[in-house]
C-alpha cells in the first residue's frame, strides 16, 4: 500500500514525519513519500533511506494567499500520485481530505500541537490576528468529522481535542527514535576544556526558553567554567557572540542528524552536561512533553526544566533532572537516572511504533 505524509510547513525530514513515522511505516511493508517545505526557494526531490521525498519552496508563512496555493498544489500531487492512505501533519491541509474522500482514499489527520491553544497563548501571533485565525482553525478542523478516518494526537494531554470518535483515536507520542547519521556534521566544540556544559536543543525562539537558556548560563558561569551548547532551526538575533557560546544552526533548519551527533557526543561526558527545558510557562506548552525532553531521557542527560505540575510529578517518578526553583543546589559531577534502563523503555520510540501499525490496521 502507498502512504503519502504531507505537510505545508514541515521539511520532509522532519524528525516525527520522517524518522518516526514513515521509516516504521516502510518497515512494516508501506510503499512511503514524504511532501514537505524547503528552506530555500528552490523544489528539491530526493530519495533518503528509499523514501521517496519532495521539499516544495519555502515561502513567507505570513502571506495567507501563498499558504493557499501551496494546499492546492499539494491536493494536486496527492491526486496524481494515487495513494492508498494520506497523513495529514498540518490544520490547513484539512479541506483537501473532501477531494481526496471522492478518490476513496483513507486520510489520517496527525495532530502536532493544540493548535487552538497554541493560537490563544503563543505571543508571535499579533493580538488582532488571533480571532481570524481561530476562525480560519475551525473552518478546517469541521473536514476531520466528515471526511477523516482516523486522529493520531501526539499528547496525551490532547485527550477529545477533536471530540473524534474514540475508536478511531490514537495516541503516537514523541517519544526518542534512535538513529544511526549518515553524515559526519562537524562539533566545532571541545567539552574537556568545561566543567560544565548547557545543552540547548530545538527551536531557538523565546517561547522555547532562548532566553532563559542565556539568564541560566550567564548564572552558573559564576560558579563553574560553562559553555551554552545551542543546537536547534531557527535564527535569534539576541544570543550574544561569546567564546563559550557554540551555536548550530543550518540555513534555518538543522538536520536530525546533527542533533543526533551532539546527543551521541555529550552523552559520553554526561556528568557535566545538562539539558534545559527551560520554557516559556505558557498554557500550550506546560501541559506538553516536547521532543527534547525524550532525547535526554533517551540519552541519561539530566534536565534542569521549568518547574509547573506536570514536569514535577514526572521528575518524582523519574528522577530525571532539577526544576529550575532548585538551580542553586546543582552540584558536580552530575547524577541522576538512578533508574534501570527498563524503567525508560515506554519512553523510547519502539513501543509508539506499535500504536501507529496499529493505527494504520484499523483502516
């Protein structure tokens, strides 16, 4: 059966999309193709571990019009290419699904974010915008009843978001899928000469704790030799240029793989390696798990996290990091995990691979 992952604003390889989904797809006997956005003008199409993938060009995210067409082309690639099953990864692809019901073919709408909340509480979105989009949100999330066969929610936490029946609910979380980088990305980066190092991992914006990442190492420089480690897409102008700050980032966009290289590598000097989850304490964004915080389990790397309910109960169970309420107590060399690696298992991707087979089975 041929799959197609479609997305207006994710790149092919995007690490849930491609790494996760559609490589276990492909494993469990799934013909995959993977529709994203480039980070440069330019339609790229490529094939990466034989699935077939293609980057449209990137275009300016505030030009409504340009979000518009880039849906119809997509909705017309879709049709000609004549798959069995579409996974849907964005809200705006939603109004396809009626074209692509009159084909008979299965749609799946893969739920990200809360992306009612995100709109409601993110401080990029300017104030008089908001009440547009949200309109423009409900317009397409009326296609998912009428024309969606299944829901996949990334949270637990998202429970009846769509209020979609409950049979045909699946949740798939972010959890950490290993891989092996077919590239060598150079780490510009040399651990040994630090006490201790800040891993900053992920999308370099405020909301995601930029700022809070630069306040917690200028703070701790005070007390050890520490560098701030920033991997992640994105570009803020704000980080300061500092012999002790390594930024990397990729035209906008790092690659998974690197990310997976500096995970690789700072889990060997873990005793003094921390992980910051340190974010904005918006309503989206505490009551979420993000990708980070499954890499550094993954990996033993101990977190400092902002403190709020959710994170904190996990912490107990999991003994996993500090919140940032207890930032003066951190002491080298770094411990925590005490737990056996079987504790960490429902953590990792192999057990939400089940889920997702499973969820495409139903169909």
């Amino acid at each position: 059966m041929k799959v197609v992952h479609a997305s207006i604003l994710n790149p092919p390889l995007h690490p849930r999309i491609f790494y996760k989904h559609s490589l276990s797809l492909q494993k469990a006997g799934y013909q995959v193709q993977v529709i994203g956005l480039n980070s440069t003008p330019e339609q790229v199409e490529y094939f990466q571990n034989d699935i077939h993938c293609l980057a449209l060009p990137h275009f300016d995210r505030s030009n409504f019009y340009a979000r518009y067409q880039r849906r119809r082309k997509i909705q017309n690639i879709i049709l000609s290419d004549k798959p069995d099953i579409v996974h849907l990864h964005t809200p705006e692809l939603l109004p396809i699904c009626a074209a692509l019901k009159k084909q008979g073919i299965k749609v799946i709408y893969d739920v990200h974010e809360n992306y009612a909340k995100n709109i409601r509480f993110a401080k990029y979105y300017p104030q008089y915008l908001k009440p547009f989009l949200l309109q423009y949100l409900r317009y397409c999330q009326s296609f998912v009843h009428k024309y969606v066969d299944a829901v996949i929610y990334a949270e637990q936490s998202y429970d009846n978001y769509l209020q979609f029946k409950s049979d045909r609910v699946f949740y798939v979380l972010n959890a950490y899928q290993p891989i092996e980088p077919a590239k060598s990305y150079e780490l510009n980066f040399n651990p040994d000469t630090y006490e201790l190092i800040l891993l900053y991992t992920g999308n370099i914006a405020k909301e995601w704790g930029i700022l809070n990442a630069l306040k917690t190492w200028k703070l701790l420089q005070k007390r050890y030799k520490t560098a701030l480690v920033i991997a992640g897409s994105g570009i803020f102008t704000d980080i300061p240029i500092h012999s002790d700050i390594y930024v990397y980032p990729h035209q906008n966009y790092l690659p998974y793989e690197h990310i997976v290289r500096l995970l690789t590598e700072m889990c060997k000097v873990k005793e003094k390696v921390l992980g910051l989850m340190l974010y904005e304490p918006l309503p989206n964004i505490m009551e979420c798990l993000p990708t980070k915080w499954f890499e550094f389990v993954y990996y033993r790397i101990p977190i400092l996290y902002t403190a709020n309910t959710y994170w904190d109960n996990l912490n107990q169970r999991l003994d996993f990091g500090l919140s940032d309420l207890h930032i003066d107590s951190i002491q080298l060399p770094l411990v925590y995990y005490r737990r056996s690696s079987e504790w960490y298992e429902e953590y990792t991707w192999q057990n939400q691979q089940k889920v997702l087979v499973q969820a495409y089975a139903s169909l």
